[in-house]
C-alpha cells in the first residue's frame, strides 16, 4: 500500500521550509528509517526519513519547492519484508470536525469549489487540512489557507529556485551564478538588521592568556581523565569569564524588546560556531550552573551537530549574551556583529605572543586581543568598557573566578 | 408483577415513536406508551403529527389548493371546467383516510420491529419505572434501564377566548369543520394560523387573522416574510397586525357566532366570526407525566430541562420532541429521538440545531435554515446575497405558479452557505438541497459548479448560487453592498 511521506511538523516560530535535497529518486528501494530527504528551514536542516521499507513511488515536492507543516512530499509503496507502521490518515492539524463520525476518512475529499480554488493556486492536494465533515476540504479551508501569514522574512527570491549553480561563459569569463541558500539568506537579513537596526559600536582590549594556558597545561591530562575524554579547552574559561562579567553588569546580559528593556535573571550564552552550511549559535542554557567540563562537553556537541547539520531548532533559540571566536581562523582583530534581540557580543581572537611592556621589561606574552561590540542604546560606553576589562582580568587571573572577585 | 424493558418510550408522536423503532433496531427490548384515542375511541400511534397536525393540516392544504387550481388557475391553460364545488365532508373524510393509514402505518412498524405499544397514560415514578394507567383505570408498571420522554405538547389556550371546540376552536377542531365558515377569524399569525387559515379561505371563507406583534413571521428573512405577506393577502387572507385580543362574546343558537375585541393602532375594535381558530402557539405537555419524587426539572416555560444530548437532570431519564427546547417540529423530534436511541447504544450520534429547516406550507410554500440578514448583521459578518424569483424560471413560468424566490446567503470571505431563504412551490423540497449542503460545509460556488436538471425548480437554488457570486446567467447580476 502506499504511504505518504510528510514533512515534519515545524515549530511555530518557522512557517514553512525548503526542500533541499532529495537522496533517492523515483522507483529506488528505501528502507525503513533511511534517508531520504532534507528540508531547510531558517534554522536547521530537517532530515526526513522513509517510514517503511519499500520503493519510492513519488515525489511532490521537488528540490527548491516551499513546504509548509505536515505537508505531503512525496509517497513510498510498501513493499519488502515491512513491518513498518503504516501512517495513520491523513488527520486535520487544528480544524475541528462537525460530524458524527471521529475518523477523518473523508481528508481526501476536495469540494468542487475548493478543487478549483487549489487548482488555481498550485496547491497540491493534501497541502490543506480539511474542516469539513469527515475532514473534508472546503473552499473555506483554500481561502483561509491562502490567507495565511506571509513567512516572517522573505528569503531573497533567488532562494526558491533551484540551486543549481548555472555557468556561464560571457566573453570567456566563467562566472557561476549560485541563488543564495536559505539559511545564507537568513542569515545575511539578521545581520543587515542588526547593524541598521542597532546604535552598534565596539571596545577593544587585550588578555594576557598566560594565567589560562598554564593551568590548561597543567591539569590537561588529568581533566581529560577525570572527564571521559573532554577536552579543557580556551572556550569554558571565556564563558565563566563572561557569565561572572555579565552577573556584575547586568545591562550587558539584557534584551531589547520594542521600547522595553528585558534584564534576564539568567544566562543563555550562545557560541558562534561555524557549520559547512554557514554561521550557526547554539544556546547553552543556564550556562552558570555549568562547570567548565560541562561547557566544553556542550560545546563540542554543538560543534559536532553542526557539522552534521543535525542541530534543532530549540537548540537555536534564545540566548542573553553570544561568544564568538574568530581566533581559530586566525583572525587577530575584529568587530563582531550583534545577535538582536541581545544588546552585546564578545569576540575571541589568536592568542598570539606580542612583546608587553611588564615592570619596565619587555617580556614576550601570549595576548588575545577582546572585542566587545554593543547597542549603545542599552549600554554606556563605561559599562561597556568596564565589563571588557572585569574579562580581561578574570581571565588574567582565573584565581578571581573561584573567589568571585 | 412489573414488565422489564430496556427502554420505555412515553409518547408515540414522532419524537417517540422514532425513538422507539431506532430502540429497538439497535437491539433494546423498547416499549412505547401511548394514550391517545382517535374517533372511534381506539388507540392510535403517531401523536399530534399524525393525528392532528402536521399530516392532516398538510392532506386539507393540498385538497383546498386543488380547489383553488381548478377554480381559478385551470382556465389559462384552456381547460374548461363549470363552477367548482367543495364537498367539505369528503375532503375531511379523505384528511381522516390518509391520517388513518400512517397511524396504521406506524403500527406496523412497531409490529415490524418489536416494539411494545402499550395504550394508557404513562407516568414516571421512579427514574427506572413508569406506570401505565388505562382508559379504564387499570394500571400496569413497567422497569426500563433508560427511559425516553416525547410526550409532546399542546395549543396554547388565552383567557379572552376559551376554546369550547364548537365556534371557538384551536387547531384540532379546525381540522374537523364540516362546512367552510362564512367568515373564519383567526388569532394569530404564525404557521398553524396562515396554514389553517389558508384552507378554509380557499374554500371561500372570508379570513382575518388578527396577528399581536407589529412584524410579519418575524423569525423568517424580512425580505421573505414581505413577499409572503403580500401574497398571502392577494390570495385573501385579511391580516391584521398589532391587533391584541382582548375579549370574547359568544352567541348561541341555531347560527352560533363570536364577537372578539381587539386593540390595534386605532384603538379598541369589534369583529364577528363563525368560526374563531385560537393559533397562539403550542405548550410542552407535562400533566401527570412526572411524579415529584423523581426530581426531573422544568425550566422557566415548562419544557424538561436536558442537555445537548436530550439528557434530563436524572440518569438514564431523556426526553426529546415538543416537550424540550428548541423550535417544536416534528422533524427535530426525530432527530433528537434517534440521538438518545443511537447513544444509548453507544454511537457518537448529534443533532446539528443549527441546521434545522422550517416550513410554512402555505402555497407558496416558505422555507429556510440558517441565518437571515437579520441576525448576520447583528453578529457582524459581512455576507453576500444571491437572489433568483421565480419569475425568471422557465419551469415555474411553464406551470403557471411562478411566485416567489430564492435567497442565498454566504459569507463574503470564504463563500461558505450561511442561509437560505425560499418563498415559492416546492419551497420544502428545494430547500432541502441546502440544508445537505449546508451539512458539508458547502459554499456557494461549489453548488455553482454543480449539474443541475434543465428545466426543473432547482435550478432556482443553482442561479441564487451563481447570483451570490455575482454572475447569475439567467438574471442580471446586482452589486453586493453588504
């Protein structure tokens, strides 16, 4: 028998995805649970597996095609030895079903008019739930259903077409004409907006890293030992660093939301990590109540889904203060741009030995330099400056962290 | 010693008796109690529907409709008939015959599925027992796990004009006149009234109907209720509105009469009838059905108090038809009565009261469901009107009976059906297309896209459908300006 593959339910906050790319093609054999296709979201990538062994008998949806909740992309005949559930009917998602009957038997039923109407409109049947009886379709339902909110940002038109790279050869130049991925597109709107949107400015310092490698150096074997496997990374003294920063200066950890200012109790770090699909910043949550194994632990995850592209939507959201840190590609100086709603952002660089002026000496020292971008709408220039330097000095001297000083 | 059944049904109007047969094709041991005594003092089933409402009103409306066809309608297509007598006797005895042969119907049906009729007046003592007296005072008991009340209801009576079923009449009695009244008053104008007072001025009674609200059929589309008002005045009906009765005089003697006084507008006024039908309305019928001890509770107009479900305040106790809320018709009475049977035995089943249709069956008939502008405008929504008279159909204009039309409403946004409105022949029957429709959630377009037979009535309903949309074939097309 035939069952539908669907899209998975999208969070609320994501109206609708793309399809990626599609791993098998009409009439291949599938497994139960093997892949077959990713969806793109603002977000994440969204892996869609077979729900039974069989053959691919149809894809709806192709590469590049928009999707919304649930909705049908393709189907697989059953076939081979499947013990696989079948998929239940299709139900209706929200609309309540005026009938005498419970089951929804009738979901495949389309009246005339709302045929026509999905006709019209390119609307495959199954994209809508039906309200009708026995969750039939009405006309209501396509209307209500066209009627629907726009996607909150518009990715760049070039996104919904295939993403195929198209060469052309204009007087023997070669130039490749790639439409920007979704997330690509996201991306580049957050980050226009955040610096249009933002009185955003940086203030720079510099840590003398010694104190940190040290004790890295030190207690390397023995954490790792002592902590099945993780590594004591740079990372996990940055974050306490910072999460005892932001504790002493509160405006520094705050959001904008409209004309209020929301001063959160808490700390939601986020740590910019570079994924082969782009600039992704996974939340870790409550970080204070996290010791540095933990932190490095998480980070590690979060670095592993993200390659993966493996990382979930709520995995993603949130955040009070986000740590980025260019130093692993070597970047020396830069102005890190801000993560709206957060109102500041920490960056990380090489830790490179310069030659300090110490006591009247010059002595080689492994400095890093900080850079501290933020809304000038929220935070002083003082504050600002003055939670660089409380960094800078936890991390000068890590002792101030145990001692909360 | 009491009989045992699973389900015991007092009443066996078409609430009950539907219950009842529903009952028992689900498999319950179903009795179903009924103390009605026809002419001939002999128990017949079927309740005031069968007996003294809906059919017999319909057998004498269909008769004197004929009347007025053969009188007035047949010589435009060149037939030639001499003067047209009614033999009123005749016509009541073939009302009898037909009323005769469904309440034997429904007594076959009972028979057909095993259901115990049980004649004498059933009262509930116990939330499981129910005692039945006799016509001649025997009583019997009888235990039911579940227990279904449909014991109907009665005409309203005034204080001004008692009913002495001779020359002041309710309903009953204006089935059974023997001769057509010289003049027929009439108090109230509401379905039974213009119903039954159709018939006699058909037949030559000169007819008023003194009405004491300032509206016309209130409940019915203004638009609707307009027409119907004007026709039903051409057809001879002298309807008198604001008119309140205040009092009555009755003369005996050889020629019996009565005097009614009224207030209207002008002021107090005077108006002697042969014949005076009391058509104020109709009352649940509650009267030695329920024992106090039993705790079953009324509310504030008499009708048993029970939930979406038919569902009284006591367990296992329903009761359905006339004698709970809701508009009293016979077919919501079925409704409700195969509800309570199909849930007793574990069905999911519901009764839509949003969708129950009405009908006056006046000629043209008036029927709908839904909403009017009216109330749509009151709730806000903004809606779309497709409207299609007759007139312009060529099967009315073929059958020479082309008043009225059809009316459609529909929500602007979404096109879905919210009202139907028809004043016309066969309003009923066209209606009802509808009222399905309405039950699939159906918008107008989608009745637009539907085949409808050339030339037939319906097709009334498909251009009101086009029209709500703007682009009625058969008619110009007007600007929505809802």
């Amino acid at each position: 028998m035939t069952i539908e593959i669907k899209a998975p339910t999208l969070p609320e906050s994501v109206p609708d995805g793309t399809i990626a790319t599609w791993y098998k093609k009409v009439g291949d054999a599938v497994t139960r649970d093997e892949l077959l296709v990713d969806i793109e979201t603002d977000k994440v990538v969204i892996e869609v597996v077979s729900p039974t062994d069989g053959v691919l008998q149809e894809i709806m949806k192709k590469s590049g095609d928009t999707i919304v909740s649930n909705e049908a992309i393709g189907s697989v005949q059953e076939g081979g030895a499947s013990q696989g559930k079948v998929e239940s009917a299709p139900a209706a998602t929200s609309a309540p079903v005026a009938s005498n009957n419970d089951g929804a038997e009738a979901a495949n039923i389309i009246s005339p008019a709302a045929r026509k109407l999905m006709e019209e409109n390119s609307i495959a049947p199954g994209a809508i739930a039906g309200s009708g009886k026995d969750g039939r379709v009405t006309k209501e339902d396509v209307v209500n259903y066209l009627e629907r909110p726009a996607t909150a940002s518009a990715p760049a038109p070039a996104a919904a077409s295939k993403p195929n790279p198209q060469l052309s050869a204009a007087e023997g130049r070669i130039e490749e004409r790639v439409p920007m991925s979704r997330l690509r597109a996201k991306v580049a709107e957050r980050l226009l907006q955040a610096s249009q949107s933002t009185a955003m400015l940086t203030t720079f310092n510099e840590v003398n890293m010694q104190a940190v490698m040290t004790i890295r150096n030190r207690y390397k074997a023995e954490f790792e030992k002592a902590h099945d496997g993780i590594r004591l990374g740079f990372m996990s003294f940055f974050v306490r660093a910072c999460i005892e920063a932001l504790k002493r200066y509160p405006a520094v950890n705050a959001s904008i939301d409209g004309s209020d200012i929301i001063y959160h109790g808490y700390q939601d770090i986020g740590v910019a990590v570079s994924s082969p699909r782009g600039l992704v910043v996974p939340v870790l949550r409550n970080a204070d109540n996290m010791g540095l194994a933990t932190i490095e632990k998480e980070i590690r995850d979060f670095g592993e889904k993200a390659r993966d592209g493996k990382l979930a939507i709520e995995e993603m959201t949130g955040g009070t203060f986000t740590i980025s840190n260019g130093g692993v590609f070597g970047s020396l100086l830069s102005t890190p741009i801000l993560n709206p709603p957060q109102t500041a952002i920490l960056g990380m660089h090489k830790i490179q030995d310069r030659p300090m002026a110490v006591d009247g000496e010059v002595r080689i020292l492994p400095m890093m330099y900080l850079a501290l971008s933020y809304d000038h709408r929220m935070i002083d220039g003082k504050e600002a400056v003055q939670f660089l330097v409380t960094v800078k000095e936890l991390l000068e001297d890590p002792t101030r962290l145990i001692l909360e000083i | 010693m009491a009989t045992q059944y699973d389900v015991v049904v007092i009443g066996s109007g078409p609430a009950g008796y539907v219950a009842a047969i529903r009952c028992a094709q689900l498999g319950f041991k179903t009795a179903c109690i009924e103390k009605w005594l026809n002419k001939d003092s002999k128990t017949v089933y079927g309740g005031t529907c069968l007996n003294v409402g809906c059919i017999p009103s319909k057998a004498l409306l269909d008769s004197s409709h004929k009347f007025v066809e053969a009188q007035h309608h047949f010589e435009v297509h060149g037939i030639k008939t001499g003067k047209v007598a009614i033999d009123v006797p005749a016509m009541v005895a073939r009302k009898d015959k037909v009323v005769t042969q469904l309440t034997g119907g429904v007594k076959s049906l009972f028979a057909a599925n095993k259901v115990d009729g049980i004649a004498g007046t059933g009262k509930l003592v116990a939330k499981d027992r129910v005692v039945v007296t006799d016509h001649t005072g025997n009583q019997q008991e009888l235990t039911a796990t579940h227990v279904i009340i449909a014991a109907g209801s009665v005409p309203i009576e005034i204080p001004p004009t008692p009913i002495d079923q001779q020359t002041i009449v309710d309903s009953t009695g204006a089935l059974d006149f023997q001769e057509v009244p010289k003049r027929l008053g009439v108090i109230g104008a509401g379905v039974i009234g213009l119903e039954l007072g159709s018939v006699w001025a058909r037949l030559g009674a000169e007819v008023t109907v003194l009405e004491a609200l300032d509206d016309f059929l209130p409940m019915v589309d203004r638009q609707i209720a307009k027409e119907a008002l004007k026709i039903l005045t051409k057809q001879g009906l002298n309807i008198k509105l604001g008119a309140r009765v205040t009092g009555s005089k009755l003369t005996k003697g050889s020629k019996p009469s009565v005097t009614v006084e009224y207030t209207d507008k002008d002021g107090e006024q005077k108006a002697t009838f042969d014949k005076l039908i009391v058509a104020v309305g109709r009352r649940p019928f509650t009267k030695d059905l329920l024992a106090d001890e039993v705790g079953i509770e009324l509310d504030a107009r008499g009708f048993i108090k029970v939930n979406e479900k038919c569902a009284t305040n006591i367990p296992n106790v329903y009761a359905v038809g006339d004698v709970v809320r809701g508009p009293m018709l016979a077919h919501k009475g079925m409704e409700e009565g195969v509800m309570v049977a199909e849930r007793l035995a574990g069905k999911k089943t519901q009764v839509n009261y949003d969708l129950v249709p009405s009908v006056i069956y006046t000629h043209p008939e008036v029927a709908w469901v839904g909403k009017n502008e009216e109330q749509l405008k009151a709730d806000g929504v903004t809606y779309n009107v497709g409207v299609f008279p007759f007139v312009a159909s060529g099967r009315a204009l073929a059958a020479n009976d082309a008043d009225g039309m059809v009316k459609l409403l529909t929500d602007t946004k979404s096109d879905r059906i919210l009202g139907c409105h028809i004043i016309g022949a066969s309003a009923a029957d066209l209606l009802q297309q509808i009222v399905i429709a309405m039950e699939f959630s159906a918008s107008a377009e989608d009745i637009g896209l539907t085949m409808f037979s050339h030339p037939s009535l319906s097709e009334a309903v498909h251009e009101a459908a086009l029209a709500a949309n703007g682009h009625a074939v058969h008619i110009g097309n007007k600007k929505q300006r809802h």
